[in-house]
C-alpha cells in the first residue's frame, strides 16, 4: 500500500476511535449512573457521586482504530499492541469490578506483554520491536537479545501501574497521556526518518491520541466520569507497547517522570504494593470549601498532590492543572532528549 493511502486510513483509524471513545462515553456515563455503579469523588466538598469505569470505552476505542490500521498494513508490531492493550484492559476492567490485590493486578498484567515476545520470537520477519535501546549522544544502540524480552514482559506491569498511581485527580491521567504521547510520537517520527522504524508504528499513535483526547473531554474538572483501573491501565499499556514498538523507550521514560516520582514517593512510604482503595489514611483533605491542603497524618502515603499542597491549600483544578505542567516539561525534555538521540 502507497503512503496516501496509508494516510488516509491513518485519519480514518483516528477519526474513529476519537468518535467511539466519545459516544460510549456518553453512553456509559448514564448507564452506569442508572446502575449506580458510582463512586465518591473524595477531593470535593460536597463528594458527588461519579460514575466509574469509563475504561471500556477507552479500551474498544484504541482497539478499533488500530484493527483498522492492521487490517490495511498487516503490520505484526500493531497486532502485538492492539493484544498486548486488549490483555491489560480486560485485567483492568476485572480490577474494577471485583478488585484484584496489590499483588495480584502486576502479576497478572505480566502476561500483557507475551503476545509481543511470542509474536518477535514465532513469526517469521515479524519486526515487532528491536532488542536494542537507543541512547541520547550515543551514535550506536545497545543491544541486548536476551534480555530484552525479558524486559519487555517486566516493563508493561511497571508502566501501566505506574501511569495507574497518577489517576489521583479529575483529568490527570487521561490528560497526561495526553501530553507524554507527544514526545514519544516525535521521537518515533524521527526514527522513522532515520529508517529504523516503520511509518505504520508512528501512524498507530494516532488512535490513542484520538481516544484519551476524547475521553479527557468528559474527564477534565469537574469530571462526569472516571476511568477506573481498566481505563488507566488500557492507556498505561497502549503507551508503554508504543514506546516498544517504536524503540522510544528513553523518551517515553523521561515524558511520565512526574507518575514515576508519584508512584516512587507511594510506595517508599507504604513499604509495600497496595491498592489505592485500600488505603485509610488519604494523603489530602477536601477543605469546606473545595481546596485540598496535605494531612498531617504522618501514616499517610505521601504522593506528588500531598507534595503540591504541603506548604498552602490548592483547588483541585488547581493541583490538576500543576501536575499537567509537570508533564509538559518533563514532556519537553523527553522531545530534547529525542533531538539528542537522532539529529546531534
């Protein structure tokens, strides 16, 4: 197929997971209202009650796009994401309705990552992923053919439970997403003009920017939905496969640094893995009038909005919106670390 058809099909991919995402957002948000599977929304005074998961739309939206980009490539790297999405969605969607264990969920998501090893390893000329990681400055790649694998099947647990930790506020994940997918598809861009990627893998970026921008639509403060674990981990996966795929993997790692420093601070003060629901002691209070201020519970967890709100009280739009810049630089310095890597 000729690159303006590849394109066109490219527009097509995204126009429809933009569309199914937003109208089954629509449509969940009464559906599960009606059903009343609802929850708290804690950071607000009055703590409304918002309907969840919004995930599934999320995860049918990205998996519809790129069958259609697969469907006219046959490209194996998009089937390994369109699997590796579906897998890690359908925990998350499990998650949400019966809760699975601090343990249980990253265990579970490790078997997210095997249709991209099994894909690389038995199919012959599958090109699904490089084992090699590019550096910044550095004119060679690192190659490592053993391990490699072994990483990718470690990687898509850590990513999506790492991008799972920054869903603490209305419109902070899927916004987020948002932002770090900018980098990862300007580095992709750049290997591709460098010949070492396919310009379908940097085509297939196209549904999930389409399908967390029409959720963050509903998302955003003051949110009508929220998107559960399958939502945030369907995208925790889609961006980690693409960092893969498309061997961004430094850049993809500099763009999230914001829900790496959350989930390093939650952990190093838990000890242990734990869910977020488990949890007795918030790390926030919602003040009478809406702001949020850190607790003084010193067996609280600490996380990156107990950092924001340490020294004076924050709206909660506020706190959002300062955790949306966070990832615009750190999403800069993962586009600088790019130009590094393929044009210095």
């Amino acid at each position: 197929m000729n690159i303006d058809s590849l394109l066109i099909f490219a527009a097509v991919s995204a126009l429809a997971s933009f569309f199914v995402c937003f109208s089954l957002t629509k449509w969940l948000i009464q559906f599960l209202t009606t059903k009343k599977m609802t929850v708290l929304d804690y950071h607000k005074a009055d703590r409304p009650s918002i309907p969840r998961p919004g995930g599934p739309a999320i995860l049918v939206a990205i998996i519809i796009g790129e069958a259609i980009l697969f469907v006219v490539s046959g490209s194996y790297a998009i089937l390994g994401l369109i699997l590796t999405t579906l897998i890690a969605g359908l925990i998350g969607i499990v998650d949400d309705l019966k809760t699975l264990g601090g343990i249980a969920k990253p265990a579970l998501l490790l078997v997210a990552g095997i249709p991209l090893v099994a894909i690389e390893y038995f199919v012959p000329n599958a090109n699904v992923y490089t084992p090699a990681i590019y550096l910044p400055l550095i004119h060679r790649a690192t190659h490592t053919p053993i391990i490699y694998p072994l990483l990718v099947l470690v990687a898509l647990p850590v990513v999506t439970n790492t991008v799972n930790t920054i869903d603490v506020l209305n419109g902070v994940v899927s916004g987020f997403i948002l932002i770090a997918c900018i980098p990862v598809t300007f580095d992709i861009f750049l290997r591709v003009l460098a010949n070492k990627t396919e310009p379908v893998v940097l085509l297939a970026m196209l549904p999930i920017l389409a399908g967390s921008g029409a959720f963050f639509v509903f998302h955003r403060y003051p949110s009508r939905i929220f998107p559960g674990d399958s939502g945030s981990i369907a995208l925790g996966a889609a961006y980690g496969t693409m960092a893969i795929i498309g061997g961004a993997e430094v850049v993809a790692v500099i763009a999230i640094l914001p829900a790496i420093l959350n989930s390093y601070l939650f952990l190093s003060t838990m000890k242990r893995l734990v869910e977020h629901r488990e949890i007795k002691n918030q790390p926030t209070i919602a003040l009478p009038d809406g702001s949020l201020i850190a607790t003084d519970d010193p067996k609280a967890p600490v996380t990156l909005v107990r950092m924001l709100v340490s020294k004076s009280a924050l709206s909660e739009d506020e706190a959002s919106k300062d955790i949306l810049k966070l990832a615009l630089y750190c999403a800069l310095l993962a586009g600088v670390t790019a130009i590094l890597t393929w044009v210095i």
